[in-house]
C-alpha cells in the first residue's frame, strides 16, 4: 500500500521534481544604436552596461523563469540595426514565438522605420506575437530632452503603428529598469494566452503598458 509520499522514477528523481521545460524564442529587431542589446544584457543579467559595443550580426542570451512547474527557457535574438546584417533576418525571425520591434523614444526617424521591419519580419514569420517596444523612457521622460508635445505627437503614432500591427505597446528604459521585465512577462503571456498580474499603464508621458486589445 502506497504510504502517500512522492512517487520516485526509475532514476530516482520524484515525480514532484521534475520540471517540463519550454523554449521560448524572442527576436528583437530595430534600428543601429537605439538600445536592444543593452535592453537584452540588462533583462538576462539584471545588469546596466553604458558601454555595450554595437551588435555586428547577431547577438544570442537565454534566461530562464519559471512558470508554476513549467520552466521557460527565452532564446533571445538581438539583430544589429544595419541594414548589412539584413540577410540574417532569417535567423532571427524563424520559428520566434514573439518578436519585438523597437525603435528610441528619443529618435523620431527610428519609429518611422518600424513599419519596414515589420513587412521585412513577416516575410519570414507570420505568427509570431509583435510588440512594439520604446526604449529610453528616462529620457523621454525628462522635459529637458523631449517636450511634452513631442511626446504627445511620438505616444500617438506609436499607438497608431501599434494599432496597425495589432501589437503591444510598452514605453521601457534599460537605464531604470522600467516595463523590462514586464516585456518579456507579456511576451510570454500573449504565446500562452494568459492574463498579465498588472494593469495597463495609458497616461501619456508616463511608462505606456498597453496589451489588452491585442
């Protein structure tokens, strides 16, 4: 009769302590020197690195979390902003469970560029989950940077390319840590179909969280 304790396997693990595990694959596409590979090192790491040089080709992390008895392994892949590294797009974007198209809160020209990245990703990966990512917050928070017009008028058009590419919308900075943890938590919850544990953030000049009419 069984005792009621863990059932042990043939290699003597317990039934209760072995894990499945997911690989999740990321891309993250977008213009040269806007902020993906700091965006990446500081997610995996927990790490700010001011002097990142700039991504020749692609640059490749994992990070696993857990997600009740489910371990989720991210493959993340960081594509250089050139357009050189243009033929290994393939790479970057094949069988992605999500793609993150980000552009700097701070350069206008590199949110006017994401509508091309997005035709480009979807030649070679029609399903992936897009979220439209802004980095830099910090300063596009500071007045002294970005006006509050300015960042009325780059708030509306990101939402209007978010819109057209049925996207999340999520303002970050690497420098701060704000929204980048939360990118790959809606990464994950927009594959699997869960609810995010936060709400929306929506106010304009504020960290924009927006996920739910995706």
């Amino acid at each position: 009769m069984s005792s009621g304790g863990q059932r042990k396997r043939e290699d003597g693990q317990t039934a209760a302590s072995v894990e499945d595990e997911i690989v999740l694959k990321v891309g993250m596409l977008g213009d040269a020197q806007i902020g993906k590979t700091t965006l990446m090192v500081r997610y995996v790491f927990g790490e700010y690195d001011p002097n990142i040089v700039q991504t020749l080709g692609v640059n490749y992390l994992e990070k696993s979390v857990h997600l009740r008895n489910t371990k989720v392994r991210f493959s993340i892949w960081d594509l250089g902003g050139e357009r050189e590294f243009l033929n290994m797009l393939p790479l970057v974007c094949s069988e992605s469970a999500a793609i993150l198209f980000l552009f700097d809160l701070t350069q206008r020209r590199t949110l006017n560029s994401i509508e091309q990245w997005y035709r480009q990703a979807r030649a070679f990966n029609s399903t992936a989950v897009p979220i439209l990512v802004g980095t830099k917050y910090d300063q596009f928070a500071d007045e002294e940077f970005t006006s509050k017009e300015e960042q009325a008028i780059i708030t509306k058009r990101a939402r209007a390319i978010a819109r057209a590419m049925r996207a999340s919308l999520i303002f970050c900075s690497s420098l701060r840590s704000i929204n980048v943890q939360r990118i790959f938590k809606i990464a994950l919850s927009k594959t699997f179909d869960l609810r995010p544990n936060f709400e929306e953030i929506t106010e304009i000049g504020e960290p924009i969280l927006e996920f739910k009419q995706t």
